[in-house]
C-alpha cells in the first residue's frame, strides 16, 4: 500500500511540474525552466541539467553550479525526469525496458528521446547493433577431431583466428556469436621389425567452428574480466600422406587419404578486457574451444 500511495505521490508531483511549466508558457511572457527536474522513488527532487541517461547511471549537473562537477546517481533510485522542453521521462528498470522491446540512447537528446519514444522499439533484441567484435588469434591446438589422436606428435600449435561479437542483453551480461578457423599438423612413425616396414604419416587438419555464447563480465574502470559459456558446431577436414618404405628392398610406397567429420561442443571460457581508447581495447582469454589461448582486439561500435 505504501508504494502505491509513493507511486501516486511521484505522479502528482510530475504533473504539478508540467502543469505549472504549461501555464507560465501560455499565460506569461517568462520563458520555458532553464533546468531539468530529476524526480527519485523517494519522493526527493533535484534540479538541475540532465547531461546522460545510461542502463545503469544518470548523470547531471547542478542549476547553482553550470560550470561545476557531474553529479550520477543510480537510474534505478530514479522515478522520472521532466526536461526543460515540458517532456517527461519515466525511467523504466533496465529489465523492463527489455522485455518491452524499448530503448532509450544512452547520452539525453531532447529529439532524440521523443522520436525514439513516439517510434518504439519491438526488437527483440534492441541493442543488437551496439556490440563489440573481438578479433584474435589463438595458439595451442585444444581440440581434434581425429580418432587416436594421442598417438601423433603435433608438428604446429597454431595459429588459429578468431571473430566473435557481443552485444548487450541484460547488465552485465552479452549474447553473441562466433566462428574460428585453426589448421594443425601432426606426424607419426611406425616401425615393424617383423614385417621389416617404416611408415612415417603425415595429417593435416583444418577446423571450423561456429558457436553461440553469452557472457558475464565485471566493469572494472578500464579492466573488464569476464567469463563465457556456450555451443559450438565443429567441422573437421583430415588430409593424410603415409610413405611406407619396405626396407629389405627400400622401395616407398605413398599412400593418401582424407576424411570429414562434425560433432556439437562446449564452449567455456575466463578472460579480461583491457580497454585503451573509448571504442577500442584488447583482450586475452584461456578456455575450451578451436584454440587453448586467445589474444586480439575489441573494437566497439557503439559511440
């Protein structure tokens, strides 16, 4: 009961400020407030010049200090905001905004904040186009899809490439997607006294890989950890040669062969963001996959 008669009082006090805000427009020749008006679930009212409204911050400065610091409080401690131009906000939970396909530009524009609400938003991922891609490469093979593998000596441990993109769904939390590529050599020699043959094999194994993923990270200032998880489809290309060489009259027979296969994996991962530029960092992370480790660039593409 108590939260509704809150919820009620906020309204009214919302109101009263576009009513009176109205009024002075129509009746006076006093021109529109000069500031916004930042109204908290407490029922506490600040004035003042909203300078951005994030997922999780609201930032603004002071009417009695313009040339002072930017003052942030939590978006969740914050009912609406009624701007200087009569338009009113109500902040909506991150997870509402969401789960009703809106979305609101993270830096406050007058035109832009009214379009996007007269547009709306019904995607059901509306911040699809604000990711990040990370571009890497990887080293030590984690992964084959060759029957008794252990039996070969790996010749190569990469490298192999990575792209993968995340975008944002919840706080502190990204779906995305991504695809590798990793080639890896490995040999093996057999020798059989009793029927007096050396075989020395060579494969070749090219790998593909396309997985979904979500990830979870911590926002450290400019370090980022995080940990991923998800499926991947692996596909496997095996090219072998075999030179068999009968040593009681040494001649070499070559022998070549390849095969396919495919299999569905796990995709599990811990690394951290180091982010040097406001739009570009770089990354390393450890984990299952193509590629035991991976270095690389994150470049975002959200301003």
């Amino acid at each position: 009961m108590k939260t509704i008669l809150l919820k009620i009082r906020l309204i009214l006090l919302i109101g009263l400020f576009g009513f009176i805000g109205i009024i002075q427009a129509q009746n006076t020749d006093v021109t529109a407030a000069d500031f916004d008006v930042i109204v908290k679930k407490n029922g506490e009212i600040i004035h003042g010049k909203v300078m951005e409204v994030n997922l999780e911050l609201i930032r603004y400065k002071r009417t009695d200090i313009p040339d002072g610091p930017i003052y942030v409080i939590p978006r969740e401690d914050v009912f609406a905001i009624s701007y200087r131009n009569q338009l009113t906000e109500y902040v909506a939970p991150v997870d509402s905004l969401f789960l009703s396909g809106r979305r609101f530009p993270s830096t406050k524009n007058d035109k832009t904040v009214s379009k996007a609400k007269q547009q709306g938003n019904n995607d059901l991922f509306p911040y699809l186009a604000e990711g990040s891609f990370y571009i890497g490469v990887g080293g030590i093979g984690n992964i084959s899809l060759v029957s008794d593998i252990d039996l070969y000596t790996a010749e190569n441990i990469g490298p192999g490439a990575h792209i993968t993109y995340f975008f944002p769904f919840k706080t502190n939390l990204e779906l995305g997607a991504t695809v590798g590529y990793a080639r890896f050599k490995y040999s093996q020699q057999l020798y059989s006294e009793y029927d007096q043959l050396k075989t020395n094999t060579n494969l070749t194994e090219s790998l593909l890989n396309f997985g979904v993923l979500a990830k979870y990270s911590i926002d450290l200032l400019i370090l980022k950890p995080y940990a991923s998880g998800g499926i991947s489809y692996i596909s496997s290309s095996v090219k072998s040669t075999s030179e068999v060489t009968f040593i009681d009259d040494n001649r070499v027979v070559v022998v070549e062969g390849g095969s396919r296969s495919k299999r569905f994996g796990i995709l599990m991962r811990i690394g951290v963001n180091v982010k040097l530029l406001k739009n570009f960092g770089v990354y390393g992370d450890v984990g299952t996959g193509l590629t035991l480790v991976q270095l690389g660039a994150v470049i975002k593409l959200s301003n």
